[in-house]
C-alpha cells in the first residue's frame, strides 16, 4: 500500500505494545507487532482504529487508537 502523498503524518508515540493489521478488524492479516514507545506517523484515526506508517521500512497499516499515547 502506498501513503497518500497529500496527508501529513502527526508523529506519535506507542504508550503500549500493539498490532500493526491490513485493516481495521482484529481479524485482519497482522503486518507486525509494535513495542512500547515506539514511534507511530499517523494519518488517520477514526473509529476507534489508528491508520499509519511505523518503523524504519514504513509498513502501512492499522492499529487501534487506544494505543496511541495521548498528546501532550
């Protein structure tokens, strides 16, 4: 999946560990696990899922918002 060029990401943080998934479903394809404060770009969040880029290859994908450290 390619990252619209047009949305501007919103760098957050991991305030717990999560799964990066295909789609907003927890029965969605798990792309990866992410840790604790690792950093998160975010471009969406509605509905309680959380749709971005995380790590160094900027996998694509969603995880839910509840993970998200608020921000300050």
């Amino acid at each position: 999946m390619i990252v619209s060029h047009y949305a501007e990401p919103v760098k957050r943080t991991l305030s717990k560990a999560a799964a990066l998934r295909s789609a907003p479903s927890d029965d969605s394809e798990l792309i990866r696990e992410l840790s604790a404060g690792e950093p998160f770009h975010l471009l969406d969040d509605s509905v309680g899922w959380a749709w971005g880029y995380a790590g160094s290859d900027r996998r694509v994908g969603y995880l839910r918002s509840e993970a998200l450290a608020r921000r300050s």
